[in-house]
C-alpha cells in the first residue's frame, strides 16, 4: 500500500549500510527483515512486475538507472520466495524496441537479468486505460498492460535529485509505467509543479506498488534525474508506503520534507503527517550536509500569483549548453510535449511554447541541454536561482 492506515501511523521504513559487492544480498536481507522477509511481501508463483528506472541508458556507475547488481539481488529474493518476477520500465521520449534495448544493454540490465532467467518485458504497445478512483487531479491513466496483468509491482529505483520535483523517491518512480510520450503530455497538461506533484500521487495511488526498495548505495545529487554527479552514500531504504519512504530519502539528502513536492500533495490529503512521517527500522539515517540539491528555479520563491508571469520572466528555461557535447540524436525533441524544440540540427527552443517540465535535460545522453536562468533572473536575484 502506498499510503499507512490511521491504525499503522506512521508507516515502518527500513534503511541500512549497504555496498554493491558481496554483501549486497546480506544487507537486502536485513534490509526487508522488518517487514518479515519476501515471503511476507510475496506469495509463491505471483507474477511480480519489477518495476525498474530506466531513465536512459547509462553506465551503472552514473546512477542514473537501477544498479544491475541490486536489482540482482532483489530478483534473486524474489524467486527464492517463490514469486515469478519480470523486469519493466519505459525510458522517456519515443521507444521503438531498438532503443529500449539498446538502454537495457548500456545499463548493463540485460545481460544480468538474461543471467537470472528473468524476462524484461516491453511496455510501449497497446496501453490500457486505468481508473484512479482516488485521483485530484487525473481520474485515469494509460499504463502499459504489463503491470496490470502482473500480481503486484514491486519497485526497485535509485536515489536521486530531481530538478523539478526536487527528488526523485517511490512516488515519481511510479511514472515510469506510462510508456513514453503519454509522459511527455502529461507534462503538458499538468504544467505546475503542484499539479505535477498531484498528478503522480493520483498514478502511484491507482496502481498501488506492493513494495519499493530505494537504492542509495551510490545517488545522484545536483541537476538530477539524468544530468547530476554520482555521490556514494552507503544507503538502502524500503518501504511498503512511498510517501514515509520519501521522507526518510528527503532526511537523507538534507531536503526540508516539505520542499518535496510531491510529500506536500500527500501531506495535502492526509496521507502523511510530514512532522511524524515514519517509524525507522535498522540504521540510523544520517543527514548527508553537503548533498548537492538540485538548483532551485527563481518561480519557487514567488507567491502563487506571480507563477505565470515568473515562468516567462525569471524561470530556468532549458538550452543547448555544450554544442560539443551535441551528437544531434533528436531526444530532446522527441519528448516535447508541445513541439519547442526544432532540430537545426543542433537543438532551438521557443521559450513561449516551452512548459518548463525539463524532460529534455533529462533524456539527454550527453549533458549537452541544462536548465539555464535567463537574464532578467541573474541580473535581479543575483544568482539566488542556482541557489540549491
């Protein structure tokens, strides 16, 4: 359940010290211990989707996807309790099977899962319409038809910072189950951080993941998802309830709870209590002083009422900022939800159709697009936007 009854609050979280090595099965073990074993999790010959990050595909050590080892480990717990897993994603932007493959393979993904025996299913086609009965802001969602017909999901996600989320925790490694440009429009149509924030509640709250392991044992800090720096912490967290596993990766990485939006759109709907958001199982979770936050943009310290007119004046817009670095592979374009970027070859954005949902800093594979703050917002804040 992604969310604790009035009787359970507030929820367990587990976190211990972890490596990627050979005591990395040990410690998932002592790790889910608190919640009494897979076997409590799972039930013998149940269809698990394991529901990975794939951002793009990236080499494990820049953390940007789930570590093949500990996804490794965690199939492995999984098949020893008797459960049939398979390993789903959906990478943002347009995803033929070749590209999908191609970030499976440099992930170093399919080769440790075609080790395990375990298939890696592709969501792209044919999705199916999903009701959410709890939803604010969206009353359904197209999910890809794997993880409906699954018995349960089970995510397996790595830590990371989010430039317009703030971080990425188990309530947004939940948009992964929408296939590619469905997650580009609803960017579109959920342009405020809030209501983006809303909009995955509403998702994670319709499918429900049974369980979520959160791999912190090497994080990505600053511009996250997909652009920031590999950081060692040492750290394993899960979970059965995303929101209190979310606070517990908030106090880690020394993000105030409620500048994570998407703990305020639970905190909003009484799903948390942010000032006692979890029980702590294991080891203690020390906060991390010097993890670089992701910068925040000048339209987060303005009042609602001057949003629209922050987001044209002094919001971080995204630019091609190293051509270099460029190899003009047209992702960036590919995931516009409202066409603004033109390939020239190199990339061009129009700021006026432009949404600010930064999805194509995320999918660049070379760091060669980044947020920048225009001018109006250096000259007057003083560089207080690339303030963390």
């Amino acid at each position: 359940m992604p969310a604790s009854s009035d009787s359970d609050r507030p929820a367990l979280v587990s976190h211990v010290r972890a490596a990627h090595g050979p005591g990395l099965p040990a410690a998932l073990e002592r790790l889910v211990a608190p919640f009494g074993g897979w076997g409590a999790i799972v039930a013998p010959h149940e269809r698990v989707a394991v529901k990975i990050n794939l951002l793009r595909g990236a080499p494990p050590e820049r953390a940007v996807s789930t570590h093949p080892e500990t996804l490794r480990a965690v199939l492995r717990a999984l098949k020893a309790a008797g459960a049939e897993p398979f390993v789903a994603d959906s990478p943002g932007g347009l995803n033929g099977p070749a590209k999908v493959a191609r970030a499976y393979r440099i992930a170093g993904l399919s080769q440790m899962c075609a080790e395990e025996g375990v298939q890696v299913v592709d969501i792209e086609d044919q999705p199916v319409l999903v009701e959410a009965p709890q939803g604010r802001l969206f009353r359904h969602f197209r999910i890809g038809r794997p993880f409906l017909r699954a018995d349960a999901i089970v995510q397996v996600g790595v830590l990371k910072t989010h430039q317009l989320m703030r971080l990425t925790g188990a309530v947004k490694l939940t948009y992964g189950c929408i296939p590619g440009l469905e997650k580009a429009q609803l960017h579109v149509r959920a342009q405020r951080r809030d209501d983006f924030a809303d909009m995955l509640l509403d998702l994670h709250l319709a499918l429900r993941p049974r369980f979520t392991v959160i791999d912190g044992i090497i994080a990505m800090e600053g511009q996250g998802p997909g652009g920031g720096r590999p950081r060692e912490l040492g750290s394993l967290f899960a979970a059965g309830d995303a929101l209190a596993l979310d606070a517990a990766l908030a106090d880690r990485t020394g993000h105030p709870r409620r500048d994570i939006y998407t703990l305020t759109a639970g905190e909003r709907r009484g799903l948390i209590d942010l000032e006692d958001a979890y029980r702590l199982a294991g080891d203690p979770v020390e906060t991390v002083a010097d993890f670089a936050h992701a910068r925040r943009d000048i339209q987060e310290l303005l009042p609602p009422s001057l949003h629209r007119l922050g987001r044209r004046l002094v919001t971080a817009r995204p630019r091609l900022v190293d051509a270099d670095a460029c190899i003009e592979c047209g992702e960036c374009a590919g995931i516009c939800g409202v066409t603004a970027i033109a390939l020239e070859p190199l990339p061009e954005f129009d700021d006026g159709r432009c949404v600010r949902c930064y999805a194509c800093t995320e999918v660049c594979p070379t760091g060669a697009i980044d947020a920048v703050e225009p001018w109006l917002a250096r000259r007057v804040f003083g560089g207080r936007a690339g303030a963390s």
